[in-house]
C-alpha cells in the first residue's frame, strides 16, 4: 500500500495481497467517502492503493474516475488483476507519490489511508497539493501517536514498520498547515473495522510468516501508541 521498497512489513503486505490493512479497513473508507460530495464527474486519486481494494469500491459505488498508485509491483499486478475480473475501468499506475507524472490540478480528491507514514511527508504533501484542483480534498488515514515517545520506543516501531517518523496529531496539523491545506479537521479513530482480505502470491517466502507474526506481536504490545486520525483538508 505504499512506498518504501525496503520493508519487510511492506513486502509482507504485498506477497500476501493485504487488502484494508489501514486501520479500520474498506468498511471504515465507506464510512468516510459517503461524507464526500463524490460526483460520476469527479476525479479521485488513490495514493498507495495496494491492491486496489478502496479503489474498486470508489469505482463501482459512485461510477466516478478512479486513479490508483502504488510502487510495489506485485500490488499493481494485484490491483490490475481486480480490476479486469470486475470489469473496472480504473487506471492503476505504478509509481511514488513523493513524484508522479500525472498533470496539475487533475483530481477532486487523493484519498490515502495509512500510505503518508512511510513516505517523505513534506515532498508527498507537496506533490498531492500540486495534483489537487482548488477546492480539492485530502483525505488521510494516518498514523498518529498520542504523545513523544522515547527514542528506544519510537526506534522499535519505526524499524519494523518503515515509518520515516512518528507523528502526533499536531505534527500532522502543522504539516498540512506548511504544505498550503485549509480547513483541516481532525476525527479521532472510530470504532469502525473490518476483516481484511488476502491475495496470496504463490511464493511466499518463510521469512514473511515470521514478519506476519511480529506485526500481530507488535499491534498487542503497543496498542494504546499504534492509534490513527482521520484527516481532512482542503487546497
């Protein structure tokens, strides 16, 4: 679902086809999308669509233009292959967020749930401004820690999840705040979930069994400092 190649987490997420692994999953990404004025002529970006789970979901329920990117190329192969089993005419791009091709002021809204931990905040940020029209939405999933932590405890979950940093809820205000958004509202984790789904590659290497099993360690040890906001704003 996102872009740092170098993960073990990530390549787990990838080989075992994770679909909904942002906290809350597709049911909680419902919950929110319907709060959007989404429109059949929108134009909607997912950044980091993994398997293309949200994606489809925006495509087939309100009939409107989805983009997907992800630079994991079993992703996109998974994402693709969703998408021509359905039927959807959804564009999935490999590629980074922190840089794209795609043309100024092209999409309504970028969706991007659990995808701006693992990424340089300030260069994704700056490049999802740039893709949004004015009037535009971000609308993030994100890791959100409650207060510092000790460096011993904060090296911990960034090694083994790959997250550049850990935020609290005012380092991502002051973030969107840097980049240019406006009216930034802030919901705390809803008690919203969902069972995710698997798209198994057929060579799964054993090392990634291990990496499944520190993940589930990792989320009951530190389960009061692994919390999430939902943030939204506007270009």
């Amino acid at each position: 679902m996102v872009f740092i190649q170098n993960s073990n987490y990530l390549q787990f997420l990838a080989k075992f086809g994770v679909g909904g692994a942002h906290p809350g999953g597709i049911n909680l990404s419902k919950e929110i999308m319907k709060n959007e004025s989404i429109l059949p002529a929108s134009h909607i970006l997912d950044v980091g669509c993994g398997t293309g789970q949200t994606a489809a979901f925006l495509a087939s329920h309100y009939a409107t233009n989805v983009t997907g990117i992800d630079i994991n190329p079993i992703m996109i192969e998974k994402a693709r292959h969703r998408m021509k089993k359905a039927s959807l005419s959804v564009n999935i791009i490999q590629g980074s967020i922190e840089e794209t091709s795609l043309s100024n002021e092209a999409f309504d809204f970028v969706l991007a749930e659990s995808v701006l931990a693992f990424v340089n905040k300030q260069r994704a940020l700056q490049e999802i401004f740039r893709l949004l029209k004015k009037g535009g939405r971000l609308i993030a999933i994100e890791f959100t820690i409650p207060m510092l932590l000790s460096t011993q405890l904060a090296d911990d979950i960034q090694q083994f999840y790959g997250f550049d940093a850990l935020l609290t809820k005012k380092d991502w205000v002051a973030l969107f705040q840097e980049t240019g958004f406006q009216d930034i509202r802030i919901q705390k984790n809803k008690d919203i979930s969902s069972k995710p789904e698997f798209h198994i590659s057929k060579d799964i290497e054993s090392t990634l069994y291990d990496v499944m099993d520190q993940h589930i360690r990792m989320n009951e040890k530190y389960d009061t400092i692994l919390d999430y906001r939902i943030y939204t704003c506007t270009k």
